[in-house]
C-alpha cells in the first residue's frame, strides 16, 4: 500500500488525510503541536461564496460548498447551514454585489428593512437592505478536523516536528525527533510554517501577513437563526448560545488591525456587538489569535511542487477544505487535476531560491 505523510493535523491536513485514505493509501498525520492548534482551531468557521477574489476564486468556492454537502452527508452532525444575512456593503456596493452574484447564479434573496428584521428580530437597527444567501452556513472547523482526522484512521502524530528528507532530489519522507519516516509521497499542509519548511529544497513561497483575533461570548439569552454580516461585525452563534466574532469586521480580508492590545480590542468588539443585539455585560469567554495562513497573492496555493511532494496552503480553508482534499488527493492517486483547481497551481507564486 502507498504509504503518504502529511505535515500538518489542521483542517486542510485532516482533509486531505480522510480523502486519502478513503483512496486506500496508508496516511500518516504529523503536528508539531496539537491537531487544530493553530488557524483552524481559532477560525469563524463561514462557508460561503459571497466573497471571492476574482471569478475562478468564485467558481473554486461555489465548488467548495457543494463538496461539503458531500463530507456532510459522510462526515454528519457537524455542518450548520443556517444561511446568512449580509450588508457589509451599502449604495453602489451593494448593488454592483447583488448583480454580479445574482449574475453568477448564486442562491440569494435581496430583503429590504421589513425582511431584514424577519430574518433577525434580535438586530436593534435592522438594515435598510440586505442579501439574504441561504447555501451558507458554518462549521466548527477544529471539530470537522478530530471527526476527520479519526474517520481516517491515519496514525496521528502529535508534538512532532517534521522537516523534509530529501535524497537524490526526491523527497523521501521526513526527519523528526523520533527519526526518519520514509513515505511514498509527502504533503505539506502545514499553514503559515509551509515556506520554512520549503526553504532548504531552495524555494521561496512568499505570504501575507494576516493576523486575526477571534472572541467568543458565553452562552446568550437570544437565538440568531443565521450568521451575520454587518459593516461593523461579523456575528455567529453556536450550538451552546455562544457567540463567535473576529475582532474586526471584513475577517476575510482585513489586516486584523492592530493586535498590540488584543483584550483591548476584543472589549471594543463585544461593545459593538452589544449595541447591535442590544446586549449588555457581555464578557469574553475566549480571545484566540492567530495568523491566517494567506499567500503572496491571496490566493490558495495547490498542487504538486517537487518529486514526490504536494502542497496546500490557503486563507478560507474552512471554505476551501472539502474540494481542496477532494481535488489534491484525486490527482495525487491519478484522477488528474481538478479543473476549479487549475488556476491555483503552486509554480504561479514557487521561485527557486
Ligand atoms: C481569525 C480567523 C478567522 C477565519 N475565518 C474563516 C472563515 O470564516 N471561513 C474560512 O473559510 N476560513 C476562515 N479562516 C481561515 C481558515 O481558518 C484557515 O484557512 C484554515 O484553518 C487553515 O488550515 P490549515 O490546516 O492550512 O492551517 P493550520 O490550522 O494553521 O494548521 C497547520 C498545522 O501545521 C502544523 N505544522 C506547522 N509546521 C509543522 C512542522 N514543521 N511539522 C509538523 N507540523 C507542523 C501546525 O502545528 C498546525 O497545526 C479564518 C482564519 C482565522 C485566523
């Protein structure tokens, strides 16, 4: 049997392991901490197609949600497709979004401010106009990757650092402190650590620097039926009546802001929050930071780099883990490449040292 190592035990490490081994290949996962320890234990969870980068990040994205009806007919009881109520964009913005998704064919409602207030009677000042998009919904993505990873059945090795072994120009498996493990094949899918571990092959990966702060509330006493995306806040609520937040609006794309004073800011999210539900004494039950594994150009990065040696690297993950998986283990067992997938390959952004 093929036997794969794959460096790193986030979702996209999980992903792909599951996917492999229900290809027959003998997976083994290693973490240099603990399996969702790092992004992917600290993320919104928002699966959606609303925001995308350009027309094929829309298409990859579109795909990615279909695929996690899939993993959610095999994988259950995890996925939440509650829908979302969006107006992080008002005037032009907001209409230019509308049409070019409703353009795309992508499921939504427009609502005006009675809808709005029928969608979420818990909002003190309900929008003027929104897009209601009822495909999206949310995952608990460190949960997704322990149902992944124990579906799998891959041998999980955690507080192990893996570093490439490389003989005769072909990756060979990898150097740990417990030594080397040979493998067939190796995939990184280690986050932000994916250029270090690149380097001695001589490649460079350039990244962004994407830190973000997510806040979690204790249980409230109100029920909001969908995510929700304001100007000010990103809202979601969990099973347990908590409430999920990064600190600043626009998580996909922001900057995270100034993280020198994250209980600072996390304070400042929870007053906005309060004002939109009309919650007061909301208190922090959780402040988790953590930096968003996004390449040079924003864009997933997927595919084969080297001899024996894959890669996944991406911001939107959650989004982006079922089709990724799906996608990277069918051409690793010889399904070719997945045609949404094209346009992300690794040699756009790799450059030899
Ligand atoms: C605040 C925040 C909000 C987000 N919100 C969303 C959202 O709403 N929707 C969405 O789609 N995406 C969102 N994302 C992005 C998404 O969470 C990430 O894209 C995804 O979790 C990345 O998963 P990963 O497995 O690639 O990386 P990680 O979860 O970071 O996992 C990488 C793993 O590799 C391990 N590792 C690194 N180096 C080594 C080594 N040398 N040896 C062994 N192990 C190693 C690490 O220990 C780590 O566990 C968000 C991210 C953040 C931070």
């Amino acid at each position: 049997m093929k036997k794969i190592i794959v460096i790193g035990a986030g979702l996209i490490g999980a992903s792909i392991a599951w996917e492999l081994s229900r290809r027959g290949r003998e997976v083994t996962v290693i973490d240099a901490g603990l399996p969702a320890g790092l992004a992917s234990g600290r993320s919104f969870g928002w699966i959606n197609a609303s925001f995308a980068l350009n027309e094929a990040h829309f298409a990859l994205r579109v795909v990615g949600m279909a695929a996690h009806q899939r993993l959610a007919a095999r994988v259950p009881g995890l996925h939440r497709t509650c829908g979302c109520l969006w107006w992080e964009e008002s005037g032009a913005a907001f209409d230019a979004t509308a049409t070019r998704l409703a353009a795309a064919g992508y499921p939504l409602e427009r609502l005006d401010r009675a809808g709005g207030r029928a969608r979420a009677p818990a909002l003190k000042t309900p929008p003027d106009e929104a897009l209601f998009f009822p495909t999206e919904g949310w995952v608990d993505p460190a949960a997704l990757t322990h149902a992944l990873l124990a579906a799998s059945g891959a041998r999980v090795l955690s507080g192990v650092t893996a570093q490439l072994w490389v003989q005769a120009g072909r990756v060979s498996g990898v150097e740990t402190p417990l030594g080397r493990i040979a493998a067939d094949q190796v995939v990184i899918a280690a986050g932000v650590a994916a250029p270090g571990l690149l380097a001695p092959l001589g490649m460079t990966l350039p990244m962004l620097h994407r830190p973000g702060l997510m806040i979690r509330t204790a249980p409230v006493g109100l029920r909001l039926a969908h995510i929700l995306a304001a100007p000010e806040q990103e809202i979601r609520q969990d099973d347990q009546g908590r409430l999920l937040a990064p600190a600043a609006a626009f998580h996909q794309s922001d900057d995270g802001g100034d993280l020198s004073d994250p209980l600072g800011q996390a304070q400042a999210t929870l007053g906005r929050i309060g004002a939109m539900l009309g919650l007061t004494g909301l208190r922090p039950e959780a402040v988790c930071q953590a930096e968003r594994p996004v390449p040079g150009d924003g864009l997933p990065v997927v595919g084969p780099v080297a001899e024996g040696l894959w890669l996944a690297v991406l911001h939107s993950g959650v989004t982006l883990s079922a089709i990724v998986a799906e996608g990277l283990a069918g051409e690793m067992t010889g399904q070719g490449v997945l045609a949404e997938l094209a346009p992300f390959r690794a040699e756009r952004l790799i450059r030899p040292m």
